[in-house]
C-alpha cells in the first residue's frame, strides 16, 4: 500500500488544490485595490474610519492565524478531525460562508457593520487559507508533486 505523502496527485486534484487560491489571490486583490475606495466614495467613511478597518483586521489577523494553525495542527486527534481530516474540516465549514463575501459591498451601512464584515472576512480567510496553505507538504513529500501543486496554484491565483 502506498502511504498517502508517497503517493502521486493528478492533475484533477492539483486543479481542485489550486482552484482554492481565487478567494486568496482575487478576492483579496480585489479588496487591496477597490474596497477602500468603495469605503471613503460609496459608504461615507471618513479615510481615517476606513483604515482603521484594516489596520485592526491586521492586528486581529496577526494573532488569529498563528492560533488557526495551532488548532489545524492537533485538531486531527479530535472525533471531527479523525472523521474530516484536521485540515478538510476547516475547508468544508468554511466553503459555504465564502458568500459572505458580498455583504462588503453593501452601501450605506455604518462604520461597525463595516468593521464587523471586513474581520468576518479576514476569520474566514484564516480558517480557508491557513489550513490550506499546508495541504501540499501533508498531500506528498515528492518535489515534483509539490512543485505542481505550487505551479497550479499560482496560475489559478492570477
């Protein structure tokens, strides 16, 4: 029997692996380019409420995803991470909410709504990306199959 980090990953799977990274590559390029400008024209924020938004989302996200990583790292000895996967369950929970996402772009809303739904998203992309990021090296330990999955991503993020 092969063990799973010896065993070869398709194509189909380098795509599904890679297809993951539009919500870390494009929606968060798209958030760097336009979501403050949205804020300061379309939402009435004042620019020092609007980077404050992110400057606290940095903040809360500095200390977020090193706690996320720790959870996904022993999350496998739990009863779900034994049926799930430590890092699948993360991406299966969190797969729905991605449409939370839209609730950005609404206008009109005040500062704390605002602030609310940017640190929803920046929760989310911590629980999708960070288990994520570490699925290549836990999927095989051969170079060439890693460096695929790497080249797949990148393609899919651009």
């Amino acid at each position: 029997m092969v063990k799973p980090t010896e065993r070869r990953v398709g194509y189909g799977v380098a795509l599904g692996y890679g297809i993951t990274d539009l919500f870390g590559g494009g929606a968060f390029a798209i958030i760097g380019t336009w979501l403050l400008f949205f804020y300061t024209t379309y939402c009435g924020l004042s620019v020092v409420e609007a980077g404050s938004i992110f400057a606290i989302a940095r903040v809360i996200d500095a200390v977020l995803s090193p706690i996320m990583g720790y959870v996904t790292d022993n999350f496998g000895d739990t009863w779900l991470g034994r049926k799930f996967g430590r890092r699948r369950f993360f991406l299966l929970l969190s797969s729905p909410l991605m449409f939370l996402y839209a609730l950005l772009w609404l206008t009109d809303m005040g500062y704390w709504y605002y602030l609310g739904t940017y640190l929803s998203i920046e929760l989310l992309s911590a629980m999708v990306l960070v288990p994520w990021e570490t699925l290549a090296a836990e999927m095989t330990n051969r170079y060439e199959e890693r460096s695929r999955l790497s080249g797949v991503r990148m393609i899919c993020s651009q």
